[in-house]
C-alpha cells in the first residue's frame, strides 16, 4: 500500500516559511530541510538549522514517496510564484500535505485541499472547503459553508461570513471582512481592512468600507 511521505522539505526561506516551520514544529511534524534559490547560490549551508537544498536538487536526488513538501512561499496581491512552484512539484509527483496548526479550530467536516496551510488561530466551520495551496492566514476566521477556491490566501485576522465562495487565486487582505453570501471572483484583490457588501468580479480589486451598488 502506497505510504505519504513523513519527512518534509520546506520551498521558500522567507517570512512565510518561518511561520510554517514554526506551525511544522508545534504539529510534531518532521522538517528535514529548506530550499531557495538566493541561500543555494550564495552557498549558505544552513537556514535555521535546516540543510539548504535546491529546487533542481529536490527534483534530482529527493525520493517524492519519501519526501513531501510544504511550501514556505507567501502570497502577496498579483503574484503567482507561490502557485507556480507548488504546481510544478505536484506535477513532478511530490505530495503536499495539508497543515493545521494545532491552535486552529477546524471542524472535522471540512475538505482540505492538497498543501492548504491552516495556520495559528485560524477557525474553520462547518460545511467549508479549502482549495489547494490555500492560505488561512494567523486568526482568520471562515464560517459556515464558505468554498474557498485553490490558491487563495485569506490573510491574517480576515473575517469570512456564512456561505462565502472565493474563486481561485483570490486575496482577501487582512483585517478584511466579507459578509454573508458573497461571491468572490478569482484573481480578485480585497484590501486590508475592507467591507465587502456585493459580489467581487473576477480580476477587480476593492478597497475601503462599503461597495454598494
Ligand atoms: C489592496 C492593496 C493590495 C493595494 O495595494 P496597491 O495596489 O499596491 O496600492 P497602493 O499601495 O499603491 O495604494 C493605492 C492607493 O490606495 C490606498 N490604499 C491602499 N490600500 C488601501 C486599503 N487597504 N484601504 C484603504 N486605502 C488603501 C493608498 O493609500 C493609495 O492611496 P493614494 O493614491 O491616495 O496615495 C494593499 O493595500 C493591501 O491590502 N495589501 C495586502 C496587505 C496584507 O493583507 N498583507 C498580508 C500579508 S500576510
């Protein structure tokens, strides 16, 4: 029977993948290095005690039956490097596990996608669905029956109502709050700390506390 990798490789040395070695820590998780391309090519060894590997390295000499990925890359706004990355591993056939940090409350109902990272503080409901590679950032709070497309990054202390769906690639900004029943297009932008009252087309961005009709 086919086993899921045990020990994992983070992609990224940035702020996201501190934040995520910290979440891989506290979920007893086994983290075994860290890939990125600037700390490879100036001949940094090491990064926070964890062996620096390459992408190229990963895909040559890394065993993707024994060793999953969790991936370390942020999403800001219009940047796609985090989806571009996870993509092209899965494609090359390594496994990114879903994470939740053990301070997130996730109902058991809910359908993880494949690498989501769920992570400290955040409150999942009944009835949701979280896309793959998606981020529910530090305290974001996803109530009932929210969708939540692949690729989206609910950032920290995001507030989602009941029945929200948010389309792929999406970023709802921190401090954002969405009321209920909303759709939100894919690629679309809600800025910190925003209202969103009406649906989000696709490919708008809307900042600010209200947007009637
Ligand atoms: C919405 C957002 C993407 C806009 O970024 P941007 O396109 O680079 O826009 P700019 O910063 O150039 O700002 C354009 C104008 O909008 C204003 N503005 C930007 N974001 C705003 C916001 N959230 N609320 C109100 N006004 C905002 C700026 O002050 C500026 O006004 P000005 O033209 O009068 O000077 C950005 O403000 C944002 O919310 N980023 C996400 C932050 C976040 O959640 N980070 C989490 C990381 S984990």
């Amino acid at each position: 029977m086919y086993e899921l990798p045990t020990e994992f490789i983070i992609l990224g040395a940035g702020g996201h993948a501190l934040v995520l070695k910290a979440l891989a820590n506290a979920a007893g998780m086994s983290v075994v290095g860290v890939s990125d391309p600037r700390l490879h090519v100036a001949d940094v060894a090491q990064w926070q005690g964890l062996p620096v590997f390459s992408d190229d390295g990963i895909m040559e000499q890394q065993d993707s039956e024994k060793i999953g990925l969790l991936n370390g890359i942020g999403q800001l706004p219009r940047c796609k490097a985090r989806k571009n990355i996870q993509l092209k591993f899965m494609i090359a056939g390594f496994y990114f596990p879903p994470c939740v940090h053990p301070s997130a409350w996730v109902c058991d109902d809910a359908k993880l996608g494949e690498g989501c990272q769920i992570m400290a503080g955040a409150i999942v409901q009944p009835g949701c669905e979280i896309g793959i590679g998606s981020i529910i950032n530090t305290k974001a709070s996803i109530d009932h029956d929210c969708i939540i497309g692949d690729h989206v990054h609910i950032a920290p202390g995001a507030t989602l109502c009941g029945n929200i769906t948010a389309g792929e690639g999406a970023f709802i900004a921190s401090g954002a709050v969405v009321i209920q029943n909303i759709n939100i297009g894919c690629d679309s932008i809600l800025g910190a700390g925003a209202t969103l009252v009406n649906d989000l087309k696709d490919r708008t961005c809307f900042i600010g506390v209200n947007n009637f009709k």
